[in-house]
C-alpha cells in the first residue's frame, strides 16, 4: 500500500512540475510581448544564433524533407489511381 502511495505522489509532483515549467514559461511569453518592447533598455539580439539554426532548420533538413514527399507522393498516386481507374484514365498515374 506503501508504494501506491508513494508512486500516487512521485507522479503527482512531476504534474506540478511540469505545469509549473508551462507556467513560466507562459510568464516569459507574456514578458516579451507586452514588457519587454516598450522598456527604456534594448534587447540585445545575438544574429549568430539565430543564424545557425535557420541552416539547421532549413538546409540541413532538406534530405528528410525529400523523403517525406517522396513517400507523400507515392501515397497520393496510390490513391489518385482508385480515382481515375473509375474515368478510365490510369495512363496518367506513375507505374
């Protein structure tokens, strides 16, 4: 009964945790959008950073991106050749 308890607890905490987290998280959301831009000091914004992860966003993303739509693609040919078999024009789906 013991361990009930105490796992009932340990998980409990971990929710407090993690809503407590969400909440300064949303205290900083609200801090940089209405405090923040109107304060007499200017935020200093580091480019350097905020460069980095645009390539890694962007470029360096490309190769998953390509194999998604790839995959996307086969999938809506697939079921685009349902589709047209009915109107007889299956010429026109790949394979």
């Amino acid at each position: 009964m013991e361990s009930f308890f105490a796992y009932t607890g340990q998980q409990g905490f971990q929710i407090l945790r993690y809503l407590g987290g969400i909440g300064y998280l949303m205290l900083d959301i609200l801090y940089f959008i209405f405090v923040a831009p109107f304060g007499s000091r200017k935020l200093k914004i580091r480019t350097g950073p905020i460069y980095t992860q645009m390539a890694r966003v962007g470029y360096s993303s490309l190769g998953v991106v390509s194999v998604v739509l790839l995959f996307m693609g086969m999938v809506l040919a697939l079921q685009m050749a349902y589709i047209l078999k009915k109107f007889g024009v299956t010429e026109y789906v790949g394979a």
